[in-house]
C-alpha cells in the first residue's frame, strides 16, 4: 500500500513538474510574440511620426517661402 502510494504520489509530482514546464515554455513564447509585436507597432508609430513631422516641416517651409 505505502509502495504504490509513493508511486502514485512520484507520477503526479512528476506530471505536475510536465505540465508546469509546459506552462512556463507556452508563457515564454507568448510573451516573446507579445514583445516583437510591440515592437513592431512602435517601429511603425515612430515612422508615420517621422513622415508627419517631415510633412510639416516642409508645409511651414513653404508658407514662409510664400511670405
């Protein structure tokens, strides 16, 4: 009885410790895929920002040229 309890009880730890590992990795991709998307976004709100504020520039070098 006291065998097969410790048995039992080594197979749950054991799936446990699997599931836990299997947790931990499926976290770790989706915070990575969470993190390149991110970045990503930002990339892409820094470029439009860049483009706007290029516009502008030129935009104002044109109103002062026509001052």
């Amino acid at each position: 009885m006291v065998k097969s309890q410790k048995e039992l009880l080594g197979a749950v730890v054991k799936g446990q410790k699997e599931l836990l590992g299997a947790v931990v990795k499926s976290q770790k991709e989706l915070l990575g895929a969470v993190v390149k998307s991110q970045k990503e976004l930002l990339g892409a709100v820094v470029k439009s920002q860049k483009e706007l504020l290029g516009a502008m520039i030129k935009s104002q070098k044109g109103l002062l040229g026509a001052v």
